[in-house]
C-alpha cells in the first residue's frame, strides 16, 4: 500500500462566459476527457462540484487570488484530483481525449504567464485535500516558485523532499496501458 498520493490542482479562466459558443470546443471535449481521467491507471479520486451530478465536492470551491471572474459568468474551469504517481498523471494529461483538448487550451482560456495552470503535492495515502488547501497550494507556486509543498513536472518532488525527473518511457507505458498510444511500439 502507497504511503503518499500525488495531489494536483487545475485552474484557469475562460476567455468568455463557459455557455458561449467561443467554449463550445471545451464543452464537447469535457466529458470525453474527464471519462478517459477517471479510466486511467493510476487515477485514485477527483473531487466534484457543488449542485452537480456525479462525485461529492471536497469541500466549498473557492478560486485563488489571482480569480478576476473577467468572463463575468462566477465560474472558472479548475479541478482537484489524486494520483498513484507523477507518470500516470502525466501520461492522462498528455495524451489522449485530455491531451488533445490540452493542446488546444489557448483557444479557451486567457493567456497569463505569470500565473501557473496546475500545482501538485503529495499527501499522506488517505488525507483527501479540499479545495481551500488546493487553492493554497497553488498560490504559494505562484508566489514562490516550486517547492516540496508546491511543484510543477518541470521541478519535481518525491514525498521524501528530494527532487525527482518523471520517467519518460515510464509516461509513455502508462499512455500506452490507457489505450493512448496504442501505434507506439
């Protein structure tokens, strides 16, 4: 039995209303996504939203400081989630249904460097982080940089504090095992 899950938190803002035709290609590839995240090896919960259908929120949703709700419709697309492992995050993050609604993001949500789209961090196996703690993180990512408490893929950390580099190939073979890259050999 793991011993820590990894913890990510989404966020981003719309560059329209989420009901708007300009969201309509993020809409249609929502559900498709979030079924295939769900599937995915690895996966171990996610939290659902106040008032809709399907898993109980974690707790209030509340947005990070950096929220200015400047497609004025009250809502911005964030999500909270828990992992096996860094590599089976990253291979549903990047590939398949997920990773060709990611790479399409631009079209969607507003461009701002300086604000991060993701945090990650690692929790004792069995704590289950709200949205409070989420948004928490994330800000201490934005303000100060990566951190054992607060990190990116790019400089990572195990539950131990040291820094760790994701496995490629290891990304590759959860993709695979999702049925992702079912033509990579």
């Amino acid at each position: 039995m793991q011993s820590h899950h990894l913890a990510v938190y989404t966020f981003n803002q719309f560059i329209a209303p989420y009901q708007s035709d300009a969201i309509k290609g993020f809409r249609d590839a929502e559900p498709g996504a979030f079924a295939e995240i769900e599937n995915a090896s690895g996966f171990i919960a996610h939290s659902g939203y106040e008032g809709e259908e399907g898993p109980l929120s974690w707790g209030p949703q509340v947005f990070p400081k950096c929220w200015d709700n400047s497609n004025g419709d009250g809502w911005a697309p964030s999500t909270l989630s828990l992992w096996e492992t860094i590599e089976a995050l990253m291979a549903a993050t990047y590939h398949g249904h997920h990773g060709d609604a990611y790479r399409q993001g631009s079209k969607w949500h507003l461009a701002r460097p300086c604000v991060p789209e993701y945090v990650l961090w690692w929790i004792p196996a069995g704590h289950q982080p709200d949205w409070t703690e989420a948004v928490s993180r994330f800000e201490d990512l934005m303000d100060n940089g990566p951190n054992v408490g607060a990190f990116s893929f790019k400089k990572a950390f195990a539950p131990d504090g040291q820094t760790v580099k994701p496995d490629a190939a290891r990304v590759k073979a959860i993709a695979r095992e999702n049925g992702a890259l079912a033509d990579i050999a």
